[in-house]
C-alpha cells in the first residue's frame, strides 16, 4: 500500500504551521518493481538554444540515449511558453516518441513553464490551465502516485519529465558525471552510511513537512542508508549526504558539506522553480544553487503554491523510493502528490541503490 500524503496544510503561505505533535515514525510504503533506463527514456533538445545543443547531446554520448528516442525542437528562449506553443511540443513528442519511451529529459533552462504551469508536469501529466485562477488551490492528484511499475507511459499514460537544467554548459557536465558516478554505489551497503538529513526550521510556515520526517536512524530494509534529523539553525558536520530537505526562503551557504555523487536536495519555498533567476544574496533562492553545491536534482514551484504539503516532496516517499533502487526521476516524481506547479530538475537515471546488472563486467 501506498505511504499516504497528509491533506492540505494551510490555504495561505504566510499563515503559521502547528508543530508536530505526534511521534515521528515510517508510514508504510509501496515496493516498487523495474527502473526507467537510458532505453526507454526519451530525451529532447531545442535547436535554438545552443546550451541545449551542447547537454542535450553530450547527455546522448554519456548516457547512451538511443538515436530514435531523440526529439530535436525550436523553443523559444524565454522562462513560459504560451498554451499554442506548448500544445505544439506536446504533440510533436506524443507524435514522435516511440511507445517504449516511458520517461523524458529536456535538455535546457528555459522554457521551463506554461502559464503557471510548470513545464515538466505539464509534459509528464497534462497542462492544468484552471491552476492559474487560484495557485493556491488544489491540483489534480498525479496518478503516478499510485502505480508502482516502471512503464507508465504504457499503463497509465504518464511520463515522468525531468529538465538537465544548470547554471552553465561545465555546471550541467559535472551534474551529468555525478549522476553517472552514482550510479550501483549503494546497492550492497557501504561501511559507512550515506546520510538523508532532515532540517526543521524556525520558518512555521515552510516548516510544514517536519510532520512528515521519519525518526532519525536506519532506513528500515536498507543497509547503509541513515535519516538525521536535524535543526537548520544548529547543522552538525554534515558528512556523505545523500538526501537533504529543509523549509527555508533561502538556505545559509555553504548548502551542506560533503555530497555523496547522486544526492537530491530541495528547499520548500514560493519560487524556487523560476531557473531564469541569477544566485541572490537576498529573497528566494533558485534550485539550480542546489545543482551547483554538489547535488544532481532537486524541485521547486513556478507558481504561488501556498505551503500544501502535496505540492512538494514528500521525504518518506523520497527516501523509500530512491532506497529501492530507482532513479532520480522516478523519486521525485513519486513524492509529489500535486506537481502541476513544480519544476523537476537534474540528472534522470541516476540510480546510487540499483543493483548492478547481472550482466555487467566484474571490475
């Protein structure tokens, strides 16, 4: 049975959070079965955006993307496209992706949205144009959610899309290799454990998942995978992070110590999502400073989503699904409830808890 996402928070952002009162604990999570690989992820590029060009096709080279499951498009350079020019590159990979492809990457910065939409739930789900007369409201509940396989595009009519989105063509290289790298790591356990820290926050009304952190010690089932709960005001020395969440408009520098290749890092806050925005010393900070500190993907809303938990990773989920061994696509998109808002970004098939293949080569 799936791990249940707790309802709606609060309708407001500014609006305080109660504290967690209840003792922290795992909920019961799905066991999930197959893993999205280079062989069935479709991955497009914008032919006018030379980023795009120069990623999209060195992610081809490195990861091995199949020449038929490569789209080549013109997208206008600019953060939302309109409804027409979204409907435009919806049909053109709907028309042109062949029917294995059960998962995409876009391989640019912008565009990364559609109206108020964010553009890689749009892709993945469907565009929910009704979003932008109420941000703060309800979206509709992905059905990824609740499916567990790993050909969604097949069974549920669903590709869960992932933008290779950085601050520079060598930004986006490195993110690419430390996903590669990460790639099997964990599998078998390590001697020493790969750390998902969990930060609470003094900030009540970001602070909303705090509820949601499971106990610090073991992933249950998982050797060699530890949660530390932790105070953002108070981190300790933080060693081979793995996974880090925390509620912060922005999250004091450095954003953590040493990461593990394949770590996933978000903070839940208004406008994470909007990638166009340059690193600022004040206001909200941008998901891409995750990608720079050391991280290979991370999610943030485009929109005004008010602090509903659904609308953002769910850490139980999160760590669940990436500790059974699936990519950093399937994860995240696993964890969010209502991701029409959120931008996911990062390296897709990094994969640290896939077993090695059977048929790989012993070193």
């Amino acid at each position: 049975m799936a791990l249940a996402f707790l309802g709606a928070v609060q309708a407001a952002e500014p609006a305080s959070a109660p504290a967690a009162t209840n003792e922290a604990r795992w909920g019961r999570v799905p066991r999930f079965y197959g893993r999205i690989t280079a062989n069935e992820l479709g991955l497009v590029i914008n032919t006018a955006d030379p980023y795009s060009v120069t990623v999209g096709e060195y992610y081809a080279r490195r990861r091995g993307i199949p020449a038929e499951q490569i789209l080549r498009v013109q997208l206008p350079l600019r953060a939302s496209l309109t409804r027409e020019e979204f409907a435009a590159l919806d049909q053109a990979i709907r028309n042109q992706m062949p029917e294995h492809v059960n998962g995409l990457a876009l391989a640019w910065v912008t565009p990364y949205a559609v109206d108020c939409n964010a553009l890689t739930s749009a892709l993945g789900m469907g565009l929910q144009p009704q979003v932008c007369s109420n941000s703060c409201a309800a979206t509709r509940t992905s059905p990824y959610t609740g499916y567990f396989g790993a050909k969604p595009w097949l069974v549920i009519g669903l590709r869960p899309t992932m933008q290779l989105a950085a601050r520079s063509v060598p930004a986006a290289m490195a993110m690419i290799e430390r996903g590669m790298a990460s790639d099997h790591t964990l599998a078998a356990g390590s001697a020493e454990p790969a750390m998902a820290y969990l930060a609470a926050t003094p900030d009540a009304a970001r602070n909303v998942r705090e509820r949601l952190f499971p106990p610090s010690g073991p992933v249950p089932g998982v050797a060699g995978f530890e949660v530390a709960r932790v105070r953002s005001e108070a981190l300790p020395a933080m060693r081979r992070t793995l996974i880090y969440q925390t509620g912060l408009v922005r999250v004091p520098k450095p954003l953590g110590g040493e990461w593990l290749p394949g770590a996933l890092a978000d903070h839940l806050t208004s406008a994470g999502g909007l990638l166009d925005k340059p690193p600022a010393t004040e206001g909200q900070m941008n998901i891409l400073d995750w990608i720079d500190a050391g991280a290979i993907a991370s999610y943030g809303t485009v929109s005004e989503p008010c602090n509903h938990l659904q609308k953002f990773p769910h850490p139980q989920m999160l760590i669940a699904a990436y500790a059974q061994g699936l990519s950093a696509l399937e994860a995240y998109w696993h964890s969010v409830a209502w991701p029409a808002q959120g931008v996911f970004v990062g390296e897709p098939l990094a994969a640290p808890f896939a077993p090695v293949p059977a048929s790989a080569p012993t070193p």
